[in-house]
C-alpha cells in the first residue's frame, strides 16, 4: 500500500502511482528511499528535503513501529544525491479574502446612540473568526 495525504500530496500521489510495482520486492532501504522521493517532489523548488523538516518511520507486520533518528536521516538523504528531481510544487498562493458577513454589513449601517450595544460591542462569534 502506498499513500499519500495533505498540502500537494499530488505529486507524492503521482510519482508512488507511478513506482507501486516495484514496492513488493523493494527492500527496506529502497522503500525508505521512493517514500523521500515522493516527499522531495512535494517541496517548493526552493527548498532541500533535511534531517530537520522530514521524518520517516518504518512499521510491518514483523516489524514495530520505528521513528528513524535525526542521525538516521542523512544517511537515507544521501541516497537521493544525483536523482532528478520531478517539477516542483508551485508556492502556495494565499486563499482570497471572504466577503464580508451579514453582522459586518449590519455594523456600518446601523448608527445607534452612543454607548448602544450592537453588533460592533459583541464579541465574534467561533463562525465569524478566521480558522
């Protein structure tokens, strides 16, 4: 089984797609190796697979569940060195501001006394918040 999940796991999805075959004769090492490869092809092109931004864990049916060490790290790293990198991920854009909620319209026309208590005087609601 091979997946992937989260922020542009596409390429990731793509590039495990693409390699499933070789997985079930795959060593240790090499399925360690394709899991970083699909990794790498999900960062923005600025930006190096490390020791410090990825973790890999090991599980199977003989085998409990192991998080490899920082230490581990470089040595699985070091097997990617002259690998051609697939197209990188594109940067993230950031999401379009939302139109504005009924309370904030209802806020600039609504020209209460001083002092009233309206929609600007009440704390926003969970819905209201940006998540």
């Amino acid at each position: 089984m091979a997946q992937s999940i989260g922020a542009r796991s596409q390429s990731a999805k793509t590039y495990l797609e693409k390699h499933l075959a070789e997985f079930a004769t795959a060593s240790v090492d090499d399925l360690i190796k394709h899991g970083l490869l699909a990794l790498r092809d999900t960062l923005q092109a600025d930006v190096e697979l490390t020791a410090k931004n990825c973790s890999v864990a090991v599980v199977g049916p003989d085998r409990p569940f192991r998080l490899l060490t920082e230490e581990e790290l470089p040595t699985y790293l070091a097997m990617l060195e002259g690998t051609r990198r697939n197209a990188p991920a594109p940067a993230a854009t950031p999401a379009p501001a939302a139109a504005p909620a009924a309370a904030d319209e209802a806020m600039q026309t609504d020209q209460g006394a001083a002092g009233a208590v309206g929609p600007a005087d009440e704390p926003p609601q969970r819905s209201d918040m940006e998540l």
